[in-house]
C-alpha cells in the first residue's frame, strides 16, 4: 500500500473521531443558571417599544460557554426586530432627526430608522399571537452591559398589544459556537481523508485474497 493514503488515512481517522466527540458533547443538554428574567410591555396604537438585551438577565456576564435565550409572547400582530443597538439610541436617533417631535414612539419614526440603518437590523418577523425565540451566544467573557442589541416590537395597528419578554441563561460544557464550528469542519473533512485509504485498505485485501486463494 502507498504511503500517503495511511497517513492521510490516519489523520482523518483522528479528525473524525475528534468531531464526532464534539457533536456528542454538543448534544449535552444545557442547564438554565439562576432565575429568568420577565417583562410585559403594551405596545400603543402605531406605536413602538422594547426592551435591550442586557436587561433579560440578572447576570452580570456571560461567558462563550453561556446562552442567553429569549423568547417574545406575542397578544395581537405586531413586527418583531432585533435590532444591534439599544432602544436608548433609537430614542437619540429620531430625537436627532426629528428635534420637535413630543412622540418619539411613533411606529413611523421607527420604520425611518430601519431604513436609514439597514445594517443594524439583524432579522425582522411579523407575528401573530405566536412566539419567537432568540439565542445571544457571547464570543468572550463579555459584561451583559456591553450587550449592545435590543428586540423591538412595532404596532401597525388601532389596537395596543401585549409583548412579553423572557430572558433565561442556559450554561453548557463547552463554548457552543467554538465546538459547532469545529465539529463541521473535522467531520467532513476527516471523512474525505479516511475514505481514499479505506478504497486502498479494501483493494490491497482483494489482491491478497486472488493471491491466496
């Protein structure tokens, strides 16, 4: 057998087996830290308000190995956006644009904001009577005050609505994006490097059986 298919074979064999142990520790499940966080807002009538990120939990960091998750409740129809900044800047940013204005809640001025800073929204969904989770997953030992993102609840109709927000920390055993990254990445390609040496383990036996009979 050639040289280069054991030792590409060999190291792919290590690569997958690395992977797939990531993949397990992936499916560990999670355990939720402290107690969740809950607020309840009523959205007015062309109307929009929410809350920013940092204020869903009670802890006072999060590590790569923590998830903070979110779940919105909605009463009514209403868009929900989550935003990469807070609702204090949005208040700033149509205060700026808009010096006179008494009601800087008004859904018009939110959807200006939108527009004029497409690179801050980061998704955007209309619900109705639904709900919709979101995970934050930190990168580094980050101060939930350094959380610069807020999920926004617009109301484009006559009605106010209930939007309730539920902030949890759930903690795993390892960095949760960290380990997804590396587990797609060893898996394939561990299996792309085993396969060509198991086609020549293979057809090195085959010769071996025709020359032993």
């Amino acid at each position: 057998m050639k040289r280069w298919p054991i030792v590409l074979g060999r190291c792919g064999t290590v690569l997958l087996a690395v992977g797939l142990a990531l993949l397990l520790v992936s499916l560990i499940p999670s355990v939720q830290l402290g107690s969740s966080t809950m607020t309840v807002e009523s959205v007015g009538a062309n109307g929009w308000w929410g809350d920013n990120l940092q204020s869903l939990t009670s802890q006072p960091t999060l590590t790569p190995e923590q998830t903070l998750h979110i779940t919105v409740n909605i009463t009514g129809t209403v868009n929900v956006t989550l935003v990469g900044t807070t609702v204090e800047a949005i208040m700033t940013w149509i205060g700026n644009i808009q010096p006179n204005v008494t009601d800087l809640f008004n859904v018009s001025y939110f959807d200006e904001f939108v527009k004029s800073n497409p690179t801050m929204i980061v998704w955007q969904h209309e619900l109705n009577n639904a709900t919709i989770d979101y995970d934050y997953i930190p990168t580094d030992v980050i101060s939930t005050d350094q959380i610069n993102m807020s999920l926004i609840a617009s109301n484009y109709g006559s009605n106010p609505v209930i939007v309730q927000y539920i902030g949890s920390v759930e903690g795993g055993v390892a960095p949760t994006m960290k380990v997804q990254t590396l587990y797609e990445f060893a898996i394939p390609i561990g299996a792309a490097l085993t396969l060509p040496w198991l086609n020549e383990l293979a057809r090195t036996r085959r010769k071996l059986r025709r020359a032993n009979p």
